[in-house]
C-alpha cells in the first residue's frame, strides 16, 4: 500500500506535472510550426524569459501573494505571459519576418532562432546572473499531504500548491485554446492558414494578424509553462536548454502542427521520462514472498539513472517516428 | 461604361528580371475580359498584383473601381468584393469540399465565441442558410457526390471546380479567373462556361480572365488584350486580335498560316 502511494507520488504526480509543462510548451512550438512553417528553437528561451519576468515581478512586489492568499509568482503571472507575449512579437518583427519577407528557406529561420537562443540565454545571464533562485523567498510553499482511508496507507499523497495551481491553469489553457480555436473567427483563421496561406489570405484572412495572434498564444503559454515549473521547483538560466528538447520531442511525437496532439505529446514524453527514471525495486520489495529466491531484488532498479532523463524523449521519439511517420494525430495542418 | 479595374503604369521587377513593365489596361465593368499571351509575358504577375499577392514597384498605380488599391493586400480586397482562382487550384485540404465552400462568407456569427454560446439558434439558422447556399453552388458544379470529401482528395480539375464555386458564395464585384480550364475536361468545361457567363449577366460580375485554349477564349471574353513581354500589346474583340500579324508572331513565334490551324 506504501509503495502505491510512493508511486503515485512519484510517477503519477510527478508525471503529470513534467507532462503539462511540455504540453505547454509543445503547444507553442507546434503553432508556431503550423503557421510559419519553422522550427521555433528559441522556444525554451521564451519559456525561462517569462519565469524571470514573473520572478523579478515577485522580486519588486512581494507582498502581493500573500493579501491575495496565492503564491506571488502565480499573481505576477498573467503580467509576466503579457509581456513574453510582447517580447515574442518583438521579436518577429525584428528578426523573423524580415526574413520571411524575403522568402528565405526553413533552415535560415531555423539558425534565426538558434541566434535569438543565444542572445536570450545571453541577456538572462547578464541581467540576473546564473545561480538558482527560489520564488518562496518571502513566503512560504503550502504543502498538502493527504491522508488516505486505508489502514496500511502509512504514506500520504504530497501534493505542493504550485502543483495544484499548475494542474488548475493547464486545464483551463487548454480548454480555452480548444475553444479558440474551434469557436472563433481568429482560431478558424489559423487552421485556414495553417492549411493553405494563399488561399487564407484570398478568403479575406490578415495573415498579419493571425501570426500575431500565434505569437501572443505561444509566448503566454511559453511564459506560464515556465513560471509554473519555476514555482514547483527553483528557477535556473538553463531552464530553457533542459526544457527545449523534451518539448520537440513532445510537439514532434504529437505530430508537427497539431495542438491536440502536442498536449497528448507532452504528457507522453512526460509520463515516459517519470517512468524511466522511477525505481521499480520498490513496487517489487512487497512481492518478494512470491518470488523464487534464485532472483535477488536489486536496491535500485530503474530503466534510465536520473542523469540521463533526457534520452528518454528521444528514444520514444524515434520509437513513435517508426511506427507513425507523422506523428500520433497526422501531423502538419491545425 | 466605367473601369472595374484600372492599371496604369504598372511594373514589377524579379532581381533583373523585368516581368511587367510600364503595363497600362483597364477591364470595363460588367466585361468578362481575356488576357492571353505568350508563357513569360507577365499575365500571372500581373494578376498577383492586381489581387494583391504581390506589391508592384513604386510609380503604379491600381484603381478598383476608381478607388487606389495599389499595394492592398489580398485579405483586403476580398473585403472590397475582389476574389481570385489560382492556376494551380488552391484548397483547405483538411476541410471536405462543402466546408470549402462555407468557409468563404466572412463574419459568420458561429464565429464569436460569445454568439456560439449564447445565440445558438441565430448560429445554427445563418449557418443553415450558408450551407444551403454551398449545397446549391456545389449542386450547380455537379459534384454534389463529392461534398463530404477531403478537398485535399479530389482531382485536379474538381479543385479548379471548386475554385470557382468559392466565388459564387459570396457577392462578389470582379473575379480574377487563372487559367480556369487547365485539367477540366470538355463537357465540365461547358458549364463551366455557361455558369461564368450566368454570373456575369445575372449577377453583374466583372470577370477578368487569364486562359490558354483560344477556343474558351473565343466564347467566353469580349474583349481581349494581349500581354508580351510584360506590356499590353493590343486589345478588341478575338476576331481581331486572332487576325493581328504581331499577336500570332509574339504569341505563337510562328508563321501565321501554321497558326490558323492549330487555334
């Protein structure tokens, strides 16, 4: 009964919280993809931006939370998608569309973004240096730990605030989306776009503000997913390296250019990195009175040691891209 | 009779490549109006700017019913009344061939998240009203057995069929038509015909029209004008221009002896 509860600590909270940052994330990337027909890779840039913006709100204002009864970040965090949202704009217009006026090839947009990585992590570095900072500097984190009905149950579930505000946000990020797109003149727009730019644009669609439009959405989800991870863990300047790739491997196993697909893809990715890493000896301890005694149960039995989580996304992603070419759902139109 | 469409001085320059140069033409109101050329002559360039895919070169000028719409882009003119065909049939690939059709009408009231929610029944009449309008365009372009398809499975000429019946769904002023035939064959092609002709009698369209079979030419556009190396060489009525020593020597390269056969 322990162990259950260890593995639901573990594996499925754990799991589903990793899987929504990535799910958010892979969101991003995979419109970004659908609309501009590129690679976005200073995604995970966008992503630690935004939780240093919340952070440094937090930093300027760390009253707030606490008259309110919320973490300070979770307040700052519409201001912080708000302004990411502006940054991920600016950002088109100074370095993306005019390459796109100049209808230049995928891969330079590609190295475009590789550039604007590194200027990010560049201008993060210099601004708020490199150390690990901690959002709860001024207040405390709630922890829950809930007791379960059952005799054995000696264990309880952990569950941390940020967690829960983590699990209320996505929820509610990705039924609106849903709805955006399927309910609204903007969203119909998209998936035209998405579909076929020329005839979008002939049908009376502003392309103009449809690519607006993707970057307020990628850059406020890349700020949330960000922020959000930050307040459940610490915040860290390589933050957008560590979530960058994981995130790629969500939009890419989800199938390129489908939002539905990168949320399926990120808590797969997810799920699979928990599971991964997760040592299985203590599910199979209890076991032991039924095991033949010829098999020793090690101390720790994992597929993958922590330090080398982020093979797992690329080994399911090579796994998916083999059995399904385009993905989980058929990737490349919304 | 008054322009639909005026261009004056209009050019467009690839790098060193000249495709239209100093082109100057005007499609009277209410004409289904020919333009034919020899491949090279800038026809498609022309209508690329003209439909506001591509911004000619400063000097130009365009007048859409006497308004400057030089530079305006596509999404722009659609709202203007203006619409268009490619040469090679464009489609929502995802949509089936009816949702092709009723996502043309803009402002559709299912397209405000507060209407969907709390108007429904408004939603559901206009919607029903739109999709009767596309049954009935589909209807007329004979691929009723075709409507729940993926656009993105139908064949070439079904497409270029489609084209055409997105610009039947709403009241469009001019329609710019880009080789319409190409890959449709012979009996689609005369409805194809008899339908261009009813829209331009019974509901005053202005049609503009790019084409190679000199036959469909012939039937259908009155008059004609003739690009060559991006500037109009002449224009009048088909009988005319067929007639022209200089058109069959820039068009056709040829003797015009050789020639009269083979239009």
């Amino acid at each position: 009964m322990n162990e259950i509860v260890f593995f639901i600590n573990k594996v499925v909270i754990a799991g589903s919280v990793i899987g929504s940052i990535y799910a958010m994330g892979a969101i991003g990337v995979t419109l970004v993809f659908a609309i501009l027909r590129f690679a976005h890779f200073a995604h995970g840039d966008l992503m630690a931006l935004g939780a240093f913006f919340a952070f440094a709100l937090t930093a300027l204002m760390p009253g707030v939370g606490t008259a309110i009864g919320l973490p300070t970040g979770f307040v700052m965090l519409p201001v912080a998608m708000v302004l990411t949202a502006l940054v991920a704009i600016f950002l088109d217009h100074a370095f993306y569309r005019p390459l796109r006026e100049n209808n230049v090839k995928p891969v330079v947009m590609v190295m475009a973004s590789i550039g604007v990585t590194l200027m990010i992590q560049g201008l993060i570095r210099l601004f708020a240096g490199t150390s690990a900072r901690n959002f709860f500097f001024a207040e405390s984190k709630d922890i829950f730990r809930l007791e379960l009905p059952f005799e054995l149950a000696r264990r309880k579930i952990v569950i941390t605030e940020p967690q829960i505000l983590l699990f209320l946000f996505v929820s509610a990020a990705v039924v609106s989306l849903h709805l955006f797109l399927t309910r609204s003149r903007l969203g119909k727009a998209m998936r035209a776009m998405s579909d076929n730019p020329d005839l979008a644009r002939v049908s009376g669609i502003n392309t103009g503000v449809v690519v607006w439009t993707t970057w307020v959405i990628a850059g406020g989800l890349a700020a949330a997913a960000g922020t959000l991870l930050s307040l459940d863990v610490t915040l860290k300047p390589d933050l957008s390296f560590n979530l960058l790739l994981p995130i790629f491997a969500a939009a890419i196993v989800g199938g390129v250019g489908q939002p539905y697909g990168a949320i399926a893809g990120g808590f797969l990715v997810g799920f699979a990195e928990t599971l991964a890493v997760f040592n299985w000896s203590i599910l199979l301890r209890p076991l032991a009175p039924v095991i033949p005694d010829w098999i020793e149960i090690p101390d720790k039995l994992a597929f993958v040691p922590t330090e080398y989580k982020l093979t797992v996304p690329f080994v399911l992603l090579v796994a998916v891209l083999v059995w399904r070419p385009t993905g989980i759902f058929k990737g490349k139109v919304l | 009779m008054s322009a639909s469409i005026a261009v004056k001085d209009v050019s467009k320059s690839f790098g060193g490549l000249k495709a239209v140069s100093d082109c100057t033409l005007a499609v009277a109101e209410g004409s289904i109006t020919g333009l034919i050329g020899p491949n090279g002559a800038g026809k498609t360039t022309l209508f690329n700017m003209v439909a506001g895919t591509l911004a000619p070169d400063p000097g130009g000028t365009i007048l859409l019913d006497n308004e400057d719409v030089t530079g305006l882009p596509a999404n722009r003119l659609y709202h203007k009344g203006l619409l268009r065909t490619f040469q090679i049939a464009h489609e929502f690939s995802q949509m089936t061939a009816l949702e092709n059709l009723m996502m043309v009408p803009g402002h559709q009231s299912g397209e405000n998240l507060l209407s969907a929610w709390f108007k429904p029944s408004l939603v559901r009449s206009e919607e029903a009203d739109i999709r009767m309008r596309a049954n009935d365009v589909i209807d007329f372009l004979k691929l009723s057995h075709l409507k729940n398809e993926l656009a993105g499975n139908l064949s070439g000429g079904q497409k270029k069929l489609l084209e055409l019946g997105r610009t039947m769904m709403v009241d469009a002023k001019v329609v710019l038509l880009d080789e319409i035939a190409a890959g449709v064959n012979r009996t689609l092609l005369n409805d194809l015909v008899s339908s261009i002709q009813r829209l331009n009698r019974e509901h005053g369209y202005t049609f503009f029209v790019i084409e190679h079979d000199m036959d469909l030419i012939a039937r259908l556009c009155d008059p004609v004008i003739v690009m060559a190396q991006g500037s109009v060489m002449t224009e009048g009525p088909i009988e005319d221009v067929r007639a022209n020593p200089a058109v069959i020597e820039a068009y056709f390269g040829g003797d015009p002896e050789d020639v009269k056969g083979a239009a």
